[in-house]
C-alpha cells in the first residue's frame, strides 16, 4: 500500500509538470534526485567525503522551489542520507528556534492589556538566581547601551553569540522551547541547554528572572519575569549513535571512552529546515504549524537572517574579523569565499566537536534563483573529541563551499515557467 502511495505521488508530480508545459524528457529529469548527480560529477571536490560519507555522518537536504501564476511557493524535497534518526550535534543551529519562539513569546505577552509596550527593544535586566546564572545590568553593544531580546536576537543570526542564546533560552523557558516546537510537528528535537558554560542537569531546568523597563533609564517596569524550574519530562526521542567518538577531553584529563551525548539538544536536519521553511514561507504553512508572528517580526528575522556582519550598525563588527560569509558555510565556506553577485542566504550555521551543519534559504535577486538546502558532516580524524583538532578548514568548511556553489550552479539553468519575485526577502 505504501509503495502504491509513493507511486501515486510520483505519478501527479509528473502530470503536473507534464501540464506545465515541460517536454517528456525534462519533466522526468526534474523528478529525479539531483543530488547524487552533481556529488559524483566533482570527485575533486567531493570525492574524498563520498568515498566514505557514513564516517563523515553525511546528509544532505535539498528543496527546490517553484512558483506558480500567483507567485505562491510549491516545494519537492531531495534527500542524501538523511537519517532523522541518527544523533549530531547541532551546536548553534538551536539558536534560530530560540530567536523565532522569543518573538512569539513577545507577541503573545503584549496582548495583555497592561503590557503593550513590551516589544523587541524593550530594556532589559537579568538577574541569578541558581547556581551557574550570572546578571546583565547594561550591553555596550547596543545602540541604547542595554540589553533587549532583539539586540540578542541580532547577535544571534549576525555571528551566532553564544551568551545572547542563552538569554534567549532564559526568557522562553526550557519547556517553552520543546512544547512549542512538539506542537508544530517538530518531533525529531530536543533544546535542552544553554551553551559554553558546561550548562548540565539540574541548572539547565532552572531559567533566571528578566525584568522589562520602559526606558533606558531604568526606571518604569512594563513586565516582570520570575525565576522559573522546568519539573516536566524531557523529551525522548529514541536516537541513535549518541556516543561519538573513542575518546574525549575532560579538563586536562584524556578519558578513553566515547562523549556521551544523550542529556544534549538535538535538532534533526528535517525539523531545520521544516522550522525555515515556515519562518520564510509562512502562507505556505499549514496553520497548526505556523509561529504565531506578525510581519514587524518576519522581516526583522530576514533582515539579520541574510545581513553580513560589517552591515550591522549595533552591535558594530569588524570585516576583518567578521567578513560577509563568517557564518555562511554553504556557497561562503564560513569566510572561505565571497557569495555570487546578487545573492543573499537566510540560514542559520551550527559548528562544534568536528560537526558543521548549515541550514540556508538562497536567493539570488538578480537572476530570479531561490532554494532550500540543509547539510550536516563530521569532521574528527582522530576520534578525540574536545581537543580542538578537527579538519574543518581541510574538508569541512571547502565541503559545504563547494556543495552549495554545485546547487546553486545547478538551479541557475534549472528551467522555471515563473520567475519568482523575491521582493519580501530584500532588505
């Protein structure tokens, strides 16, 4: 029953495209899996990893995307080993999930009468109250010189800060974070820590108060946050492979065994791009699984989703140390190389113990070009974890380089009956 399904599928994609108006030849081209193609034509560039792309912990996700009359999105997903199933680190991808259900959390507080003020750039104070939190009092960063959700939400998608996550993290709640994406069928993910602060059981359960004031001076509270303890189950998601590697450092002692990364957040490949794809696309998102945004907080996240670092005026980043493809892995090798000409790429990056994963929307304005596509591959020779000896300039980041520029090349002669108008990503 199910191979008739799929068959079914495969038959209407066909007629569709049949009553396109594409010839026989190229319809059916189209409903093939690009990607094995254009992997294999580059063993120079490729090779190396697909000689052995099950070490390497390979997948690939690629979403074509075609308008119609309308200009209304109409998406067919390819896939490259992708196993839902199977455990990586997804390191700062979590944060983009994190921005997206804080501004949610916005939305829905600033419709209590008494709290319509509350938004994005609304000052703010953190306070401690378990052991490991620590306070925000000001943020030279910012244009005000305090801290805000959306001054942390920029840091976040400009140059993926740590320490602006975790704030993030602290405000929507660790049950928020899970409950929310579970109700919008992003089951294959668990967001259950903050980062680089050896955030652990039970200090991860525990959030800090915030407090919200009205003016830079401090001096009108608009909403008050309490400290908060998540008491609910975890999420339990049945992975796979969750002990990486054959050894591992702790502190400044080597121990033989492999990291266990069961009690860490996991973010499937699919559930990535699922989560861009209804931040971009939200009309093509069915209801139940749409983020509760206005479009004040679509375009602030297109906005610092696709800004290069050195365009930000607050918080202000250096080119030398920050160049426009610093967190663009996919088509910019995380600095590697420049983007094409007219393109601009929405994604979010993830980097750490050897893993590299880019989750991308791409646009090119200038020659009517968009795509989807999402990639994880591990990169640790040694299998030593924590000992800062991982090949991401040798293969990793030219990998992901290079596999976007093959994508992008191909969907610049890929055939379109529409062109589609970008106009609601430029910025």
């Amino acid at each position: 029953m199910l191979a008739f399904s799929r068959f079914l599928i495969r038959w209407g994609a066909a007629l569709g495209l049949l009553l396109s108006g594409l010839p026989l030849r190229r319809a059916a081209a189209q409903l093939a899996n690009p990607l094995p193609r254009l992997l294999r034509a580059d063993t120079v560039r490729f090779g190396r990893v697909l000689r052995d792309p099950a070490r390497y912990r390979l997948q690939i996700l690629y979403t074509q995307i075609n308008r119609d009359a309308h200009n209304r999105p109409h998406f067919r997903t390819f896939r490259y080993r992708v196993r839902p199933g199977q455990y990586f680190y997804p390191a700062s991808t979590v944060k983009l999930p994190a921005a997206v259900l804080a501004l949610q959390k916005l939305r829905f507080l600033r419709q209590h009468p008494h709290l319509g003020r509350l938004g994005p750039d609304s000052p703010l104070r953190i306070d401690s109250a378990f052991a490991g939190q620590t306070r925000v009092a000001r943020d030279t960063s910012s244009a005000s010189g305090r801290a805000s959700i959306g001054h942390y939400i920029r840091k976040v998608l400009l140059v993926s800060d740590n320490d602006a996550f975790n704030r993030l993290y602290e405000f929507v709640g660790q049950y928020a974070l899970n409950a929310e994406l579970r109700q919008r069928g992003l089951r294959r993910t668990r967001l259950l820590h903050r980062l680089s602060v050896g955030d652990q059981e039970p200090n991860s359960r525990h959030t800090s108060p915030l407090v919200f004031y009205a003016d830079t001076a401090l001096q009108t509270v608009v909403y008050r946050q309490p400290a908060a303890f998540n008491a609910r189950p975890l999420p339990e998601l049945g992975l796979q492979n969750e002990r990486i590697g054959q050894a591992y450092w702790q502190g400044n002692s080597l121990v033989s065994r492999p990291l266990d990364f069961s009690t860490k957040s996991y973010f499937a490949l699919p559930d990535q791009q699922r989560l861009l794809r209804a931040v971009l696309f939200p009309a093509a998102t069915p209801p139940k699984r749409r983020f509760a945004l206005d479009e004040d907080d679509y375009q602030l996240l297109y906005r610092y989703l696709s800004m290069f670092p050195r365009e930000s005026p607050a918080p202000r980043y250096d080119a030398a140390h920050y160049p426009d493809t610093y967190a663009k892995f996919l088509l910019g090798g995380g600095g590697l190389a420049p983007l094409p000409p007219g393109v601009r790429v929405f994604n979010k990056i993830g980097q750490a113990y050897g893993f590299l994963t880019d989750n991308a929307y791409v646009a090119d304005f200038d020659h009517g070009v968009e795509f989807l596509l999402s990639a994880v591959l591990y990169v640790n020779a040694d299998e030593v974890l924590n000992d800062d000896k991982y090949e991401y300039d040798a293969i990793g980041l030219p990998f992901l380089r290079d596999l976007g520029r093959a994508v992008y090349d191909y969907e610049r002669q890929r055939p379109r009956r529409y062109q589609p108008d970008l106009s609601r990503f430029k910025q």
